[in-house]
C-alpha cells in the first residue's frame, strides 16, 4: 500500500513525496522534461520521502512524476502530476 503526498502548494522551493516502503521515484518537469529518478530515504516515522526542488517552477507550471517499489522492482503504471500554484 502506498501514501503520496505533497507539501507545498504554498511552500514552493520543494515537494516532498511520501511512501510506506523503499522506492525509486522518477521525476521530470512540463511535460517529463528534465527527467532524473533519485530513491527514497528513510525517516524517523518508517516512511520513506523524497524531496523534489521546485523552486525554479513558476505558476502553473508542473512536477511530473511516477515511482517503482524497490522490493518488487516494477513501476506502479501510473504517471502523477503535481501543479504548481501561485502562493497568493
């Protein structure tokens, strides 16, 4: 079972995805442009979080993202997008 969340519409210098087991989380911007895939690390709570910076996205723009359990070595088949909002 999985957890995704987001922080930010409001903190726009990162976002930071959250999972209950190890992943590898591949990521890319507008459009999937700009792809790196980075793993998770593990946190104090048992999660394991990845931090995007998002700090050069402006309004509108996007984080384009899916990510693949680590154990089981397969991506989930889904493709997430995250809006970038204006903090007003």
């Amino acid at each position: 079972m999985s957890c995704l969340s987001s922080r930010s519409p409001s903190v726009r210098s990162r976002t930071t995805k959250t999972l209950r087991a190890p992943a590898s989380v591949r990521f890319g911007f507008n459009d999937w442009q700009d792809v790196v895939e980075l793993p998770t690390v593990p946190n104090s709570l048992g999660l394991h979080v990845l931090h995007i910076d998002t700090a050069r996205l402006s309004a509108r723009q996007r984080v384009d993202f899916t990510f693949r359990f680590t154990a089981r070595d397969r991506w989930i088949g889904v493709d997430y997008h995250i809006e970038v909002k204006s903090a007003g």
